[in-house]
C-alpha cells in the first residue's frame, strides 16, 4: 500500500508541476479557447459549402467535422508526450525523472496526464461553442459512453506516443511525429467521410485506432451511423489499446537501458 501511495504523490506531483508551468503563460488558456472559436467558425462556414449527397446535409456535416475537430487534440495529446520529454532533456530536467523512486517509465507516463487532462477541458469548451454558438444537437445520454471511448483512445495513442519517446531517447530524434499526426488526421476520418476515398487508400483507416474512436465518438454525441457494427469498433479500439500499451511500455524500458549502457541517456 505504500508503494501504490508513493506512486500516486509522485505521479501528483508531476501533474502539479506542468499545471504551475501552464499558469505561468497567463493567457495560453484564454489564446487556445480564442483559435478554438476561430477553427469552429471557419469550418462552420466551409460546411456551407459540402455537397449534401456526399454528408447528408450541411449542418450534418459541420457536426461532423465538430466531433472531428473535439477527438484530434485530445488523441494527439496523448501521443505527443514525445515532445515534453525532449523539452525536459533539452532544459537538462530530465535526470530528476531518472533517479527518481518511481523510476523513469512511470515519470514519463505522469507526464501524460495534464496535457491530456487540459486537452478533454478544452473539448468540453469546444462541443459547448458549437451548441451554444453553431446549433449542433448533442445526444447528452451518449456523454458516459463518450467519456469511455475517449479512455480507450487515449490509452491507445498514449502507447503510440511511448514509442515516439523511445526513439527519441534511442536515436536522439522524433521529427516523424507530426508527420503521423497529420498522415492519421488525413486517413482516420477527422475532416470527411472515408467513403469518399479511392478504394486503394481506404484500407489505411482499418489499420490505427484513431477511426474506430472518432467513429464511436459521432455514434454516440450526434447519432452518425456506423459503417460496421458498435462491437466491432469497440473490439478494435480495446484490442489497440491492451495490445499497444504494454509492447509500448517494454519497449520504452529497453530504449531507456540502450541509452544508459551507451552513456547518451541524457543526450539531444
């Protein structure tokens, strides 16, 4: 029981740092709720322009896009871990994860919690602009379930994000990663429907967590019907993220064994 105490103030603590470093941007939040409500009217607007055959009607689409444009930052924010850590080597912070009781996987894992945890808030504000501001119907019974797929999908691209920071600690680079963002932005459904994909192409969303997600997701919040059964997608996503996450964690502990034999662990 101590031990588990000893993790949870040290994975607290981690979180209470990059919350007191947050604050010190005083008006970060304000600037992304500010480009939040900026993204939301361009796309509102550009859904004015989609043909209704292809989404089903205008405003359908710009729910669409709304679910879309909610997922993304918070699925990616997870991934993106691999850049706090390269922060944390460049500021010469990151030895203090390496000595440190709980060990350097689980600091680097805590180090996923805020952003992830701001990147939800930010959501919640966002699907409210979008009620508030722009009329889209929300099915407010599907919130819990939402709130479940959405765990399953951070748990998912949280594992992707490890491997990111393996290789960053490995081989001293992760530039690959906003390559990945955008290829699965593209390819996992975020902005338009993946029917309208070349049949060649289209394979690529069966492939990665982010579509069965945002999928459920839209299932669930604006009652976008599913090109498979529920079940199927919840499979999929469970299994990315029961399979992903320990392959990741394993391979995250060998890259931090690599570095440290070859003396580069606190290289960049």
């Amino acid at each position: 029981m101590n031990a588990v105490l000893g993790y949870r103030d040290a994975v607290a603590a981690v979180v209470r740092r990059d919350l007191r470093i947050f604050l010190t941007y005083r008006f970060r939040w304000l600037s992304r709720i500010v480009g939040t409500l900026l993204s939301l009217t361009t796309f509102y607007y550009v859904s004015k322009l989609a043909r209704a055959d292809a989404v089903g009607s205008h405003s359908s689409y710009f729910a669409f896009l709304l679910v879309g444009i909610v997922a993304l930052p918070v699925l990616t924010g997870a991934m993106t871990v691999a850049q706090f850590v390269r922060q944390e080597l460049v500021a010469g912070n990151f030895e203090r994860i390496l000595v440190s009781p709980t060990g350097p996987v689980i600091g680097i894992l805590a180090m996923l919690l805020f952003p992830v945890a701001f990147a939800l808030l930010l959501a919640a504000v966002t699907l409210a602009l979008g009620v508030v501001l722009f009329g889209v119907h929300l099915h407010l019974g599907g919130i819990p379930v939402t709130l479940a797929v959405m765990a399953l999908g951070c748990i998912a691209f949280a594992a992707i994000g490890l491997l990111f920071v393996a290789t960053l600690i490995a081989f001293k680079s992760s530039a690959a990663i906003t390559w990945v963002i955008a290829g699965l932005g593209l390819v996992g459904g975020v902005y338009f429907p993946l029917s309208l994909f070349p049949g060649w192409i289209r394979w690529a969303g069966s492939v990665q967590p982010l579509t069965p997600t945002i999928d459920l997701l839209r299932h669930e919040l604006v009652g976008a019907s599913l090109a498979h059964a529920a079940w199927a997608d919840w499979v999929k996503l469970t299994a990315f993220a029961a399979v992903l996450l320990p392959v990741a964690t394993y391979i995250l502990s060998q890259s931090i064994k690599l570095s440290r034999s070859q003396g580069t662990i606190l290289e960049y």
